[in-house]
C-alpha cells in the first residue's frame, strides 16, 4: 500500500510549494488513502476548500449572504428576508433551512446553498473571533462516490493536541457539531437540535491540515450541563456511544517527512494532493 503523499501548496506571497508526508499508522487513514488514490485524480472543490485569509471583510460577507439570499427567493421562492447586516439567529435560521434543503434542488440551485452555506459559516467564525488552525481540504458533491460511513468509529483514534503540519480528519458532516450548536445559541428544540447535529459517521476523502499546535481542553461545565438535555434522545437517534469529543480534536492521517517549508501558519491555501508510486 502507498505509505507516502504530498500536498502542493500556496504561501501566502502566491508561491507553491510540495510538502511530503508519511501516511499514520491507524485504520483510518489506511481507508483514507484508498479513497484518496481516487480522489487526487480529480479538481478540489475551491467553494468547499478553504482559505487563510486574515484581512476577511465582514461588509463583503453580509453582500454576498444577500445576493445568495436574492438569487434563491427568485428560483425557488422567498426563503429569507433580505438586510444589510446579519446576525447570529440570521445564520442560526438559515443554516438550519440550508441544511434541511440544500439537496432538494438541481445541481445549479446546490451550488448556490453550498456557497450561502460556507459563507455563513464565515461570518460566525467573525462572530466569535475564532481563528481556525487549519485548512479544510474537500471536493464537495464531487466527492460523492468516494463517501462512505465508517466501519468503526473514528472517536476512538482522535487526538486532543493537533500539531502543525499533520493532515487530520475533523468532524465533516453537514450541519453543527453539538457544542456549535450551543455556542450559537441556536434553537433550544429537541428536533431541531437532532435535526441539526449529527455524530461523525460519515466517512469523506476530504481532510484538513493543521496550520497552527493546538491542545483542547474539555468542554465548558456549561455545556456539558446543557447537552445533558439532549444526550440519551442523540444517542439513541444515531447509536453512537457516550463520547467526550464532539468536535474537538481529529484523526491523525498524516505527518510531515523531510519537508524544508516549515511556517504552516503561512500557507494560504491547498491547490492539490498527490500520491507517490
């Protein structure tokens, strides 16, 4: 089995650079790598892959919110009230609508839900000043024949303390992770919430790659007293064990080799991912 890969990357300053790795010695990443010798022969999807980008401009968003809002209330019918600002129920409430929805249409109309989706988001990271120490990597829809459920959970090969360089594998489903969900202050409903957040059991190609050390820390006593609410009904809903991390932390898939580029926090972006023979 191929053991070694390599990502091409963008520097900050526009320049590409290969960064080799070593595949991790888990079940996981031994799936991962099969479906990632599919996956490499085909174009990331740039909606879905992202980008470091410190100079983000909140007014931009809220345009780009508005003109996606616009363009669906035309095609499919009023599904939100157009403004100049948003806030963090105005992404509550969409999000929860482009997650119930956003397959109910063509191609066309997806793409348009995928980009109101990830913006979105965007905002909410404005929101709470979060500054994200990695890089999400997908092919979004194209990446469809290639997504499976996992044959075992990945909970139990996830690592607290992430450190720059390696590739992971995050939570990756569509909609909130529970502790999210709680940070956003979103709809206290036990069927929205189920609704909303699911477990990690979808098993994508896509992955991240950590761009700055980061160690987690357990959940706020807060929270856990709030999920308390909702944890037997999400449990028996996915039949998924009682699990501490519900967001925090990855699956390690793999880690730097002899590589002469080390400022990670510097890479603006990943253009391609290849496998060496």
């Amino acid at each position: 089995m191929m053991n070694k890969l390599y990502l091409i990357i963008e520097d900050r300053n526009g320049n590409d650079h290969q960064l080799y790795y070593h595949l991790a010695d888990n079940p996981i990443a031994n799936e991962w790598v099969k479906k990632i010798k599919h996956a490499s022969k085909i174009p990331l999807d740039r909606l879905y892959t992202s980008k470091n980008d410190r100079n983000i401009d909140k007014k931009e968003i809220y345009t780009a919110i508005t003109e996606d809002i616009k363009i669906l209330n035309n095609i499919i019918g009023q599904i939100y009230d157009l403004k100049i600002e948003y806030d963090q129920n105005d992404c509550n409430l969409l999000h929860g609508f482009t997650v119930a929805h956003q397959y109910d249409y063509d191609v066309n109309v997806r793409d348009i839900f995928h980009r109101l989706h990830r913006k979105i988001h965007l905002l909410e990271n404005i929101f709470s000043n979060s500054n994200k120490p990695w890089l999400f990597v997908e092919w979004g829809e194209k990446g469809g024949l290639l997504t499976t459920q996992y044959k075992e959970s990945p909970y139990q090969y996830y690592d607290l303390e992430m450190l720059a360089g390696n590739i992971y594998q995050l939570w990756a489903e569509s909609g909130k992770t529970p502790y999210t969900y709680w940070k956003n202050q979103d709809s206290d409903n036990v069927e929205h919430f189920i609704n909303n957040c699911k477990p990690h059991t979808t098993f994508r190609p896509g992955f991240s790659l950590c761009i700055n050390n980061i160690t987690y820390k357990p959940y706020d006593k807060e929270f856990e007293k709030w999920f308390d609410r909702y944890r037997q009904v999400w449990q028996k809903k996915y039949n998924v064990p009682n699990i501490a991390a519900y967001e925090h932390g990855g699956v390690l898939l793999a880690t730097p080799a002899d590589n002469k580029f080390k400022n990670y926090s510097e890479i603006y972006t990943v253009k391609s991912i290849k496998l060496i023979d």
